[in-house]
C-alpha cells in the first residue's frame, strides 16, 4: 500500500518515535477481521461459526472472518464488524428503555448492535441521509430481528422538528477521513488529501450541531471517527467542551491495546484522555476514536412530563 507522502510526514511530526510502528502496521495490508452474535436471537450462541476468539470489550464479540453469503449471517445470527468498530456501542452503553438515535447510521454495524442492547425495551431510530445506503441499513437492521427500530433517511437538521431534546443518547458515527479504512479499502487513499480532515470536520461540526438539539437534557452524546486524524477526533472534542459548557467528557474504560485521548493533539485540555484512540499498531482493529459525553443539565424524565401534560389538557 502507498501511503501519500504528505500523510506520512504528518505523522512522524504528530507521533515522533512511535510514527514507524503506526505507518508499518497501516502498510502490513494485515486488516483484523471480527464479527458480533446477535442475542435478539434464540439460542445465539448456537452458531457453528467458530467462537473460539472472542473480544473481552465487547460480550458478543469475536476474531475471526465471516462470509455475507453465510446462512447464519443471512439469518441475522451474525454480523461482520472490524473489531475497534464493536466498542463504539459498547461505550455508549445502551440500557433497555432507552431512547437512542444513531444519527449516520449506515450501514449499520453500530445500529444493529445498539437495537441488541436494547432488548426490544425503548426505541432506536436509525438515521442515514443517503437513500442508497439506507436501503441497505434497513436490510442489516430487518436481518437482526429487532421490532423497535424507526428507519430515516433525513438530513440531521430535518430531525429537530419532531425530535428536539427527545433523545437519552445519540451516536454521532461521523463521516470522516476514514484513515482506519486504508487497510481494509486502499480506495480510501485515493480521497485523502492535506485539507481531508478539516473539511470532514467541519461537516462534524454541523451535524453535531444537530445532534446536540435532538440530545434531551442530560442526556449522553457519543462521538466517534474512524480515523486518526486531530483535526475530527481531539479537536472536535474539544470544540463540543468548548460550545456546550454543560457537557463533559467521560472516561471511557481502556481495555488492554486501548490509548488515551491526546490533549496535546487539541487545545490541550486534560480531560481529553478520556476519550479512546484505537490505533493500529496497539489494539487488534483497524483504528477508531471514541468520546463520549454526558450533559449535565437537570433531565427533565418522562413521567414528569407526560404529567404536564395531563394538567394542560
Ligand atoms: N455508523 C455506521 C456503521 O457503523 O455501520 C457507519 C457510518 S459512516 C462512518 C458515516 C455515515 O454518515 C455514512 O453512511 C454517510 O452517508 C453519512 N453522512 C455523510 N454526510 C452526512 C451528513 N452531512 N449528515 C449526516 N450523515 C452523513
């Protein structure tokens, strides 16, 4: 794999010593492959895939490639997943009940993990703006078994109308400069350029504008990429502390392989190594980055409005 030279040297400067072995694990082609069990099944376990490598961050989560064309993947008993995507659900660490948005949702490794979470308790609206890929999350989902789900296909602003404040938690699973795909889809090269990140962040920043409204008060935001890059991952966390004073990042538990946020790589705000980084040439995945966080204003609860609303009828 030809790394572009310009990347390349971004990274010596950003990770010194340390740049040799994230740049050699990125060239090796060696893409870590995964798969999920879905536990809206009976009998989930029973599978004859091979379990014999399961994750210790994720309960239904195992090493090892799966085919699309399996029964047991046709059926909705299994879902292929690289292994750092699998945490980004975990982190948000859904309960039944719960109402969730997964706001880029497409194709829908995390939704079809969250809707599990879930149980069949709550709701879990799956949003994806791209009408061709939204077809495709709604098979992923359909596949899964799960009866509480709403798919969209909605621009996140278009959501605020009928869903301000409503939601416990939103996934933001940002489009990004996708460098944890380079392995696995070496096309994804070809889009890379200096100004890449930015202008992928500065789409984050207006989707996580929207997601913020759609957050119900003291609810959680989670934010993650799938890539490296500080001008998306650290300093779009960083900006979210900085635009909305009431959230604050939580500490995300960090399993063997797992880094710390960078502050350095940001404004340089400790708190930032609550966040997860997945790189490479550390973890068993393809590289993710994971924040999440929690507002910290009073949650209004739901008994207490529908209370409300009995009294104004
Ligand atoms: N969460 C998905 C999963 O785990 O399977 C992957 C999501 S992918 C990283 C990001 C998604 O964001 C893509 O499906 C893309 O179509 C969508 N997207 C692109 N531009 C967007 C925008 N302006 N607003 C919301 N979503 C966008």
């Amino acid at each position: 794999m030809n790394l572009p030279v310009k990347f390349i040297e971004k990274y010596q400067q950003l990770l010194g010593e340390e740049a040799t072995a994230f740049l050699t694990s990125l060239q090796s082609g060696k893409v870590q492959k995964g798969f999920r069990l879905n536990p809206l099944k009976p009998n989930f376990k029973q599978v004859r895939t091979d379990l014999s490598r399961p994750l210790n961050y994720v309960a239904t989560g195992y090493l090892g490639a799966i085919t699309g064309r399996s029964l047991e993947h046709q059926t909705g008993y299994l879902y292929s997943q690289e292994p750092s995507a699998m945490y980004v659900a975990e982190a948000a660490a859904v309960q039944p009940g719960e109402y969730i948005l997964d706001l880029c949702a497409a194709p829908g490794g995390k939704s079809t993990q969250l809707a599990g979470k879930l149980q069949g308790q709550g709701l879990l609206v799956a949003n994806e703006i791209d009408a061709k890929r939204a077809r495709v999350l709604a098979e992923n989902l359909e596949r899964t078994g799960a009866t509480n789900v709403q798919i969209l296909n909605e621009q996140p602003a278009k959501l605020i109308k009928k869903f301000k404040g409503f939601f416990d938690k939103v996934l933001v699973d940002a489009p990004c400069s996708g460098e944890g795909m380079f392995r696995k889809d070496p096309a994804a090269i070809t889009y890379w350029s200096v100004d890449y990140p930015r202008e992928c962040a500065n789409r984050q920043r207006e989707i996580l504008k929207s997601a913020w409204q759609l957050l119900k008060p003291g609810g959680q935001l989670i934010y993650s990429t799938c890539t490296f890059a500080p001008e998306e991952d650290e300093q779009i966390a960083a900006w979210l502390l900085a635009e909305y004073p009431t959230l604050k990042l939580l500490p995300l538990k960090k399993y063997s392989g797992m880094d710390n946020g960078r502050p350095e790589f940001a404004d340089g705000r400790a708190e930032l190594t609550r966040a997860v980084r997945l790189f490479p040439h550390h973890f068993q995945g393809e590289g993710h980055f994971i924040a999440k966080f929690q507002d910290t204003q009073p949650q209004p609860g739901r008994r207490l409005k529908r209370a409300k609303k009995r009294s104004n009828q």
